[in-house]
C-alpha cells in the first residue's frame, strides 16, 4: 500500500475533548428526533414511541452480540481486536443479508442506556483497539445516550462507526466531532439494483452524500505507528457476483470525489445467503476472476490503499 498517513503518538480520541454537557446535548437532540424519525435515508418522519418504520425498531436498543472481533479490516483490529457491538435490525432489507437472524429477524437482547454502557467499557477493559458500533444508523440516539455515560465511566477508545452508508444528513450532523473513524458501506451505484436487491431506494445519491460528509469530518484515514486506525474514513466495497459494472461505478465515483489517498476494503466474501437463492443473478458466490477484475480497476484508478478481504485466491 502506499499513501500510508501515519502518527507517532496516540491522538486523543473525539469525545475524550468534549465536555461532558456537549454530548448529554447531542444525545437529548438525538432523543428528540425519535419522535419524527429521519435517522437514515428512508426519511420517513414516523414517532417511533407510536409505531415501527422500515428500520423496525422502536425507542429500544437491541444488541445482538458483542465481542473482540478479529476478522475486521487490519487497521481496525491491530494486535488485540475491534471491541464490535452488533445492533440488530437494520434500515436495510439486503435480500443477501448474511446476518439476518439479527438484522431482519431482530434477534438480540434489549438494553437500557446504562447497559450498553457498560458493554463499551466492558470491551474496553478486555484489550479493544476500539469501539466498533456495527449496523448502528437507526439507533443512533441510543448509542449516543449510552455514550455519555461510558465517557463519564472512562471511555477513551477511537469510535468507530460501521454502517450500511445509508445515513442521513441529521444524523451525522450530530456525530460531528464524535466519531473518530467512519466505516461506511458503499454498496450500489445502481439505484434500481439497490431497490431490487436492498429493497430501498436512492442509495447511490443517500450514500454518496454521507460518505463526502464523513470524510470532511475526519479526512482520509490515519494510522499509528502500528499500523492501526485513529481517525478517519476506510470505505468498504462487497464485490457482487455479475454485477462488475456496479463495482466499476463505486470505484470510479471513490477516485473522482475522495482521491487516491482512500483507504478501500475490496470484500470477496460475498455468498448466497437468506433470499439470495430467489435471484439467478446473486445466487452463486464471486469468482476468483470477477475478483480479480474488480481489483485491477481499484488499481487502475489509483486506489493502491487496498484492505482486501479475501477468502478466495485470484493469484
């Protein structure tokens, strides 16, 4: 990789320099917005006290599972692992989703601000790197009440924030010099291939947006001298079987608007799995040659900062 942005000492993290009275009032504007719910792009307005929106959560946070997670990309796990809180259900209906017993189902366990508190402090004290906020966009204003607390109980890990890339304008308004690191998803260019294949509608324009305002947040990704992430944005892309030119148009919009210097995550994981056995189309895994193509136009575009995630061989 080349491009490599690096520090000597251990920044102090974003909410280690805010005042506890700035994020108790971000967390009570975000409280208030769960009565006219615009979290992610669906937009859709609805008080979530009174009833259930595409996301299908109420005023309670669901965690699924939470652990040291050591399959991250490599900045986000260093030596010791990426303490991963995986939230459940999801603005996203991904007929693919490989987690939907959490993310469609919404299996997991309700926890109160207190709580989930103490599963960030609790990763903490086992080794984290960092909090890993996973699927996180439509409980944001849980993870931000829980948040104050876990400061104020000593939190002082990078934050990092994993979502789908589906986030609205609002809610990242409020992580503003909050979050240290961005891990979106960048999954479609083709907005007729994300409602048929996500079930939701404008992604590329919703995520695009999103993406260019994370990364005036925090820029491009920055590393310690070991090689892990402080600060900044590491955008993921899961490489779809025989849809290359989906591929094509992300990559291309990544050079063209955040530049060489992006740190990119080309996934090979991607597998049938829930509803994918309905569309001939993504009813296979990737080959080791649709890879191996897709990588060469990351390459070609100047993309050289490459995490790639690969479980199949291309070489």
């Amino acid at each position: 990789m080349g491009g490599e942005r690096l520090v000597s000492e251990k920044p102090i993290t974003n909410h280690q320099k805010l005042s506890t009275a700035f994020l108790a009032e971000r967390a009570r504007q975000a409280q208030a917005m769960l009565h006219e719910c615009r979290l992610c792009g669906w937009d859709c307005g609805i008080d979530r006290a009174v009833k259930l929106g595409p996301c299908r959560t109420g005023m309670e946070v669901k965690v699924a599972t939470a652990y040291l997670h050591l399959g991250e990309e490599r900045p986000l796990v260093g030596g010791r692992g990426s303490g991963a809180i995986f939230f459940s259900n999801c603005e996203l209906h991904c007929r693919f989703c490989q987690t939907a017993r959490w993310n469609i189902d919404g299996n997991g366990r309700e926890l109160a601000a207190q709580e989930l508190a103490g599963v960030m402090l609790d990763l903490q004290r086992r080794g984290a790197v960092n909090i890993n906020l996973v699927t996180p966009t439509h409980v944001a204003s849980q993870i931000l009440e829980a948040l104050l607390l876990a400061v104020e109980g000593g939190l002082d890990l990078p934050l990092v924030w994993n979502s789908g890339g589906y986030d609205s304008p609002q809610t990242l308004a409020l992580l503003d010099g909050i979050v240290d690191i961005y891990l979106p998803d960048m999954k479609y260019s083709d907005d007729d291939l994300g409602r048929r294949l996500s079930g939701i509608r404008n992604y590329s324009q919703v995520n695009r947006q999103a993406v260019l305002t994370m990364h005036r947040q925090v820029g491009d990704l920055v590393l310690d001298e070991a090689g892990v992430a402080q600060r900044g944005v590491l955008v993921r892309h899961l490489v779809m079987p025989g849809h290359l030119e989906n591929t094509s148009g992300v990559l291309h919009w990544i050079a063209q608007n955040l530049g060489a210097n992006t740190y990119l995550s080309l996934m090979d994981q991607y597998r049938p799995a829930y509803l994918a056995f309905e569309h001939d189309d993504i009813s296979r895994p990737i080959t080791p040659e649709e890879y191996a193509q897709a990588r060469q136009i990351a390459l070609s575009l100047g993309l050289v900062r490459l995490d790639e995630h690969r479980l199949l061989s291309s070489e």
